[in-house]
C-alpha cells in the first residue's frame, strides 16, 4: 500500500523532538501505510469513547499497535490493561515527587541504571544480575519500593532520556540497548534472581511495549546457550534478532554496538565516570544543548528526601542493609574481575 509517511493530531501530538525513525520499518513513525494510519484514528477514537484522554499521542498509540501486530482491539485491551495498572498504582502522581535515597545500598546487591549513548544514539541500560538477593534486599527497602522505581525509571526513559537521545540524533529513537551481565548466576542463585526478573519482565512487556533496541546477555553460564537455542524457537523472529547471548569473552562484540568511551571500564570500555558509572546517569539528558524539563514535572519543589526522612520500610532497613551488604560488597572484592578489551 501506499505510504501514509506519518500523520500527526494537533490534540495530542506535541513534540519537541524529531518524529520519523532512522530507518524504514514496518509499522515505525514515518513510514506507515494508509490502513496502518487509519487504525492509529481507530484506537485513540475507541479509547476516548471509553473517556481516556491521556497518552493518545500517535507514537504511543503505534507502539501498542506493534506490540499486538496492528490489531486493533488486542492492542486496545493492553492500553486498557496499562492505564488500569496506572491508576492502582498511583504511577502519575509518584513520579514527578518520586525519591528513592536507597539507591546506593540497593546498588550493591542490584546496580540497573541507564548510561550514555549507544553507536545508533540509544540510551545503553546496564544490570548486573549476579548479586540479586532478595532477602538481604528486603531488609533495606521493600519489594513495593524496588517495583515502583523501576516504573519510575521507565517514565524517565519516555521523557525526558529518549527525547533527548532523538534531539541529539537527529532522529526518532524509541528503543534501548540493554547489557545484562549473567556473571554470578549461579543454579543455587538461579531462582530467587528469576522470580524477581520474572516481575521486572512483566512489567516491561506488559505496560512498557517496544521499548527493547538490543540485548546482550553477557557472562552467560555454562549451558546457558543450550537453553537459549530452544526458548528462541518460541519468540518472534523480530525479538530474536534483538537478543545476543554472549560468554566471558564479549567485549569485542559489544564494542561494536556501544563506543568505549561510553562503556564502563569493568566492561571492556575507558569510561570511568567521577564517582563511579553506575550513579552518574549520565547521557544526553544531562547535556544542556539536548535536555528539556519532562513534561511530567510539576513546577512547586519538593524538599529532597534523605534517608532519615524517607519511608519507615527504608529507615529499618538503613542499617541493616550496610550489613547485609558487606557479605555480597567482600565477594565481590575477591571475586575475578571482567576480563578487559
């Protein structure tokens, strides 16, 4: 069919930042065909027959679209399915006043954080897998907390990280490149790091669609590649082709993908960010030319939340948290380091 290209509604579509993807693909901002435009009206108008009004904006709506290959009513159903989620979690309000003063102590047993760019303009997540222990963890915050930071931190990859990633580009970007390290995941290990993966991945799939540019899996055990060679057989081809089960000796495959100078030292990179890569959440966000305040900021300020002043779940754990955490912080210190470049 003829190309649509890309239709925007003045009610909703207000961005600030470039709209058309790099490159041509089915179904992607820029290059979508007449009915494929057409059933972006029907969704945003059967969402706000049933009263929606807030992110109907044609490049969400798409998303949800792909997520369930351009059929309407599914991809309806998983909206309807996102807002409910929303709402019972009281996502939109949290987030503009959202603090989380655990983060360091946390990051000892599960550092996840987003830094810089990839060789495509995406912002690179990074997680370390091999130090997630749920109990020691729920002794410094709760469950609840850790989930609703990673939500909180998904609303901060929508805006303000992805929009200031595609104002750098020059291009819409959409996607992430991901780096899971495996090192440390063990068979003993393995079900308590699976169980809590397991809700992180809902989450992800569930309320955050089209969100994966690339994954590579690093430091994958022993068997592991044997496991992947059947579970890919039940993916969509599209998925797979994103995934990359790498061993031990990754570094030159994921240098091809991620500049050294953006990639952390312990990962075959030269970055080595003042006061450590993983809190310096540092990228084009950062950057005066290329950040712009998210739409979801509220103008009044909010005295910055400390330790002694956040949730009583925090401050129990504060203390019991710096001992649960100098077993896994003395493993780590004998354990091998990551092979260099």
């Amino acid at each position: 069919m003829a190309d649509a290209g890309f239709e925007l509604d003045p009610k909703y579509d207000d961005y600030d930042y470039p709209t058309k993807a790099p490159v041509q693909q089915n179904g992607h901002p820029g290059y979508l065909t007449e009915l494929q435009q057409a059933q972006v009206f029907q969704l945003r108008m059967l969402l706000e027959t049933e009263g929606y009004t807030k992110r109907l904006d044609t490049i969400t709506l798409l998303r949800f679209l792909r997520a369930r290959k351009f059929d309407v009513n599914l991809a309806k159903q998983m909206f309807v399915d996102c807002e409910k989620w929303r709402k019972e979690t009281n996502l939109d309000d949290t987030v503009p006043t959202w603090e989380y003063p655990e983060k360091e102590a946390i990051f000892k047993f599960y550092p996840q954080y987003y830094h810089k760019t990839d060789k495509d303009g995406r912002p690179v997540y990074i997680e370390k897998l091999g130090g997630i222990d749920l109990p020691g963890m729920t002794k410094i915050t709760s469950e609840e907390r850790m989930l609703t930071n990673l939500a909180v931190e998904y609303e901060r990859l929508s805006d303000p990280r992805l929009p200031a990633c595609s104002r750098k580009a020059g291009y819409l970007l959409e996607t992430c490149c991901t780096i899971t390290d495996l090192k440390g995941v063990g068979i003993m290990k393995a079900p308590s790091v699976f169980s809590y993966v397991k809700q992180v991945s809902a989450m992800s799939q569930n309320y955050y669609p089209e969100r994966l540019g690339k994954l590579y899996l690093i430091n994958a055990p022993w068997g592991f590649g044997g496991v992947w060679n059947v579970v890919k057989g039940w993916l969509d081809p599209v998925t797979v082709q994103k995934i990359h089960v790498l061993g031990g000796s990754y570094q030159s495959e994921l240098l091809k993908q991620v500049p050294a100078e953006n990639l952390p030292k312990e990962f075959g990179g030269t970055c080595s960010c003042p006061g450590g890569c993983e809190l310096s959440d540092m990228g084009p966000w950062r950057e005066q030319e290329w950040a712009r305040p998210a739409k979801w900021e509220k103008k009044e300020t909010k005295p910055e939340t400390t330790i002694e002043t956040a949730p009583a779940e925090v401050k129990e754990g504060a203390a019991a948290g710096t001992d649960a955490a100098a077993p896994a912080a003395a493993a780590d210190a004998t354990a091998p380091a990551p092979a260099a470049a």
